[in-house]
C-alpha cells in the first residue's frame, strides 16, 4: 500500500513513530494509502527545520518573496489538473468541485503575491521637535496551520500563502484522511524557489496537534475543523501563549421570501446543499420557507433532486461523490434514519438507490423540520438539506439569529430593502444576497460569528496579513545639536 509521510526540511521524511492511519478511497471503501502519525519528538523535528529557516526567510527581501509566491502561483495554475486528481482520488468530490476548489485557493496565493503594498506602514512626521513616528509589520515566526479533511489543498492555502509572503515559516498539520494534497504543495513551494524548512508538513491526529498547541517556538496556529475541536485549539493554544484563530462547524439557513424567484431559489438551494457532497463549511443545510411559498418551493427542491449525477469522481458527468467515510456515511444515515421519528417529513430519502460500493449517500430532502429535532440542532455536514417553514421574515431571523452557529447565510428576495434590512440585522459572518454561498473572494477575509469561529481574526485578505504579522511603533530622533538638551520630563508633544 502507498506510505504517506512528513515533509521536513525539503524533503519527505519517513515516521517511527509505529502509529499510522488509513486512507481511503471513498469511491469504493476500500483503504488505499497509510498516512504516518507524527510522534512528538517529529513536530519537534519539524518546528525546529522551521525555526531555522524563519532568520534567514524574515530577512529575505519583500519582492523576493513575493517572487516566490508568483512562481507558486504558475506552478499551481499548470497544474490544477494533477491537484485536482488528488483531491478526487482521496476526498472523493467529483472532478468539476475539486478543480474549483484549486481555483479558490489559487486566488489566496495571487493576493499573496501583492504582499509589498499590504506590508506598508504609516508614518508621522515632527510628532516632536525634531521626533518621527511609524509603524512597521513584523512576522511572527513559526506559525502553524491545522486544517479538516473537506478543502485539503484550498484551506492551507488559505493559511500559508500569507504567512510565508509576510516572512513567517509553516507547519502545516493536514487531515489524516486525505493528506496528499499538503505533499504535493510542498513540492511546489520548493519547486518555487522557497528554501528548505520554510513550510514543513507533519502527518498526524490529535498527538500531533497538542504537539504542536504545546510547542514553545509556534508563535501562532490557525485552525479550521469541527465547533469542538476549534474550541479545544483556541483554549489550549491560547492558555499556551499563542495567537489562535480557530475556524469550527456551521448550519448556514438560506431564507426565501415570497417575493423570490422560486426556480433561482430552488437551483440555488439544491447547488449549496448537495454540492461536494454538502461536506462544506458553507453548503446550506436549513432552507426557511415562509409558509406561502414553501409547498411550491419543497417540490421544485424535489423535482430537482433526481437529475443529479451521484457516483465517483472517475466518471467525468457525476456530479456529486461520496462522503469522506464510512463512519462518517453512517452518522449521515443516522440522522435520516431518526427523523420521522422526530416529527420531520422524509421527502426524499438519500439511503435509496446508492451504489453497492463506497461511502454514498444520495441528495436527501426533509420538511417540516424544527429546532429541537436532532437534524436542525446539529451539523451534518452531509447531502441532506431541512426544510423549515416560517410565516414571518422576523421568525426566519429570529431563528438564524438564535442558532448557535454564524458562518454563513442568505436570503432570497427581489426586494432590496428588506434584504439591506436582512444584511444589517443578521447575526452572521458571512451573508449572500440571491448567492447561497458566499465565500468571500480573497482581497476579504472568510469567517464566521459565534461558534463558527474562536478569534479575533478573520481566514486570509487583509485579516489574514493581520494575523500574521505583528505591529511595531517606532519612534525616533536624529541627532540634531539645535534641538539637544538634558530634559527629565516626561516626553510630551505640546
Ligand atoms: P475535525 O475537527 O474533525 O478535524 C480538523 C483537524 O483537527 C484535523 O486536522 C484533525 O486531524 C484534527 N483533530 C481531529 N480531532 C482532534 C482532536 N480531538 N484533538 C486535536 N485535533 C483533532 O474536522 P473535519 O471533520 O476534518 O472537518 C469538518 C468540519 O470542519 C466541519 O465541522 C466543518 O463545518 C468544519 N469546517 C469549517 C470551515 C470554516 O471555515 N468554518 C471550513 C471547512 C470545514
């Protein structure tokens, strides 16, 4: 079977640790590859490789840095095909999601390459007599990057485009699920002429996390994964001292009014739920439908589902793969499995008509949903997608307002008035209107509210530079005979 193993220091390094996992190939469930699990002393191994590299990488010039990132940036864009490959063969999204989402990391490494011109600082002349004052950004040193299994390449270019452009080295701690993608970033980044140490990549589960969240040289860590495990990374890495954002779980709602142009609304509703599987941070898992439209709306949902395409990626027409695992399937089906029980409407069943093989589950749709009901109240992170009908656009907000999550949000409504009204009382991170997903393209930064995120900063664009990089204030005097005496006062302007 194919061994998956560390990135350090320019090349791979095998483990002895003796503790692997299996990766599988969702598409048939059968395993494929065993990925190593990183003992402490290999994060040590791979924080110091990165702490080595930080003196000389910080002080490399700003352009050649960017530089560095324009050759990522080709290097990448030849070979969106290969990547993509990658991420079908282990993740299992079909070919057309998993060369979109190579698309929208791409666009993280092209703001990346404009680093020179977010770098700048301000200055203020004669605060003083003869006094000057500016600011400069100053990386962090190690950082560190831990990222889900659902955007293998795409998430850790969210991370590391940054950190490295603003002279900060990389560990990157990928999901054991489906780790090749990391491996072959690492060869591009070397490929780009970034130098050895600078991005290292260490297999592992949680050992290697709390490694990592324990380690006194990681200066800093970015996190994205489950609400639980985002929480235990912000507490612990912050307890330790380190700057920690950390990105967790969503129920993204998608509220359509009466108003709305039901075929778009049902298209978009369909697209954002079963795309990739609706294993994405931003698919929409709850439609409210106002009680008007919502019969209408439920059977053009339905009417949709049977055309979609489910089967592996292999076949170029599918549209939507299987889940990640079979653990994971199984917690899928539990949930269609115990929500009639619970007083839902199952109106399509996705545990029907699935290939023999593999992790599939196919489109599921449930109506009537409400709070309380297993299926609302937690994450599925599958192809199901509720129905919650609402009479009022006040009990729609009130609903998205109350839940515990604010990732993502839309509203479908012709009227701009009341979708100004929505943009503005919403409790939520990340808010499209008439566009059910909106991740934000990469010049803004990506994150949630409440429990979808643990931090202060947003993922990448400018809070991304923010985060890391570290503010310095200078002030300063130059030696000049006519302003020069011995003054015991304390510094004042006036
Ligand atoms: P996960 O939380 O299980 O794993 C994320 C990372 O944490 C992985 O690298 C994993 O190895 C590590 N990890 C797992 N268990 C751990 C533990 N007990 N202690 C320490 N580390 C641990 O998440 P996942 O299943 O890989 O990804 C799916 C989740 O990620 C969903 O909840 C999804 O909503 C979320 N997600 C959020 C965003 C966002 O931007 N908010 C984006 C993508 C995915």
């Amino acid at each position: 079977m194919n061994r998956i193993s560390h990135w350090i220091d320019g090349k791979v390094v095998e483990s002895t640790s003796g503790r692997s996992g299996i990766v599988y190939n969702p598409a048939t469930g059968e395993p494929q590859s065993t990925v190593d699990f990183a003992s402490d002393a290999e994060v040590d191994c791979a924080v110091a490789s990165a702490r080595t590299a930080f003196g000389t990488w910080r002080s490399t010039n700003l352009s050649r840095r960017a530089e560095v990132m324009f050759h990522m940036r080709e290097l990448v864009d030849a070979n969106r095909k290969e990547i993509a490959t990658l991420l079908s063969g282990e993740h299992g999204k079909v070919l057309s999601d998993a060369l979109g989402e190579v698309a929208r990391g791409l666009e993280n490494i092209e703001f990346a390459c404009g680093i020179p011109a977010m770098m700048k600082g301000g200055y203020s002349e004669q605060v003083a007599a003869g006094v000057d004052v500016y600011n400069i950004r100053q990386p962090l040193g190690v950082v560190a990057g831990i990222t889900p299994f659902n955007f293998p390449a795409m998430v850790p270019m969210w991370m590391f485009a940054n950190a490295l452009v603003t002279g900060n080295t990389f560990v990157l701690k990928p999901s054991e699920k489906d780790p090749s993608a990391a491996l072959f970033i690492a060869e591009l980044l070397k490929q780009s002429g970034l130098p050895d140490g600078c991005f290292n990549v260490v297999m592992g589960d949680r050992t290697s996390v709390d490694r990592i969240l324990a380690h006194p040289d990681v200066a800093a860590v970015s996190f994205v994964g489950s609400t639980p495990i985002a929480r235990y990374v912000y507490e612990t890495g912050t307890r330790n001292g380190k700057r920690v954002q950390a990105l967790g779980g969503a129920k993204n709602h998608m509220l359509v009014l009466p108003d709305a142009d039901l075929d778009q609304a049902a298209d978009a509703a369909v697209s954002a739920a079963y795309g990739s599987a609706g294993e994405r941070c931003m698919a929409v898992s709850v439609v409210l439908a106002m009680d008007t439209i919502a019969d209408d709306l439920v059977a053009k949902i339905k009417d949709r589902i049977p055309n979609i395409k489910v089967g592996p990626a292999s076949e170029p027409d599918n549209e939507m793969g299987p889940l990640i695992t079979g653990e994971h399937r199984d917690k899928v089906v539990g949930y269609l499995a115990g929500a009639a029980g619970e007083g839902a409407t199952v109106v399509v069943d996705g545990r029907e008509g699935v290939p023999t093989e593999g992790f599939f589950v196919r489109p599921s749709l449930l109506d009537n949903v409400k709070p309380g009901m297993r299926c609302y109240d937690e994450e599925i992170f599958g192809p199901v997608l509720s129905v919650t009908r609402v009479s009022t656009y006040a009990e729609g907000l009130d609903l998205i307002n109350r839940n515990e999550f604010g990732n993502g949000t839309a509203i479908f409504t012709r009227d701009g008035g009341v979708a100004r009204r929505f943009q503005f009382e919403v409790n939520v991170g990340m808010v499209g209107i008439n566009v059910p997903i909106p991740v934000p393209v990469a010049y803004y930064s990506f994150g949630g509210w409440k429990a979808s995120l643990f931090g202060d900063q947003h993922m990448y664009g400018p809070e991304g530079v923010n985060f890391y990089t570290r503010s310095k204030v200078v002030t300063s005097r130059w030696p000049d005979p006519t302003t020069s005496r011995v003054d015991l006062g304390f510094p004042q302007n006036r």
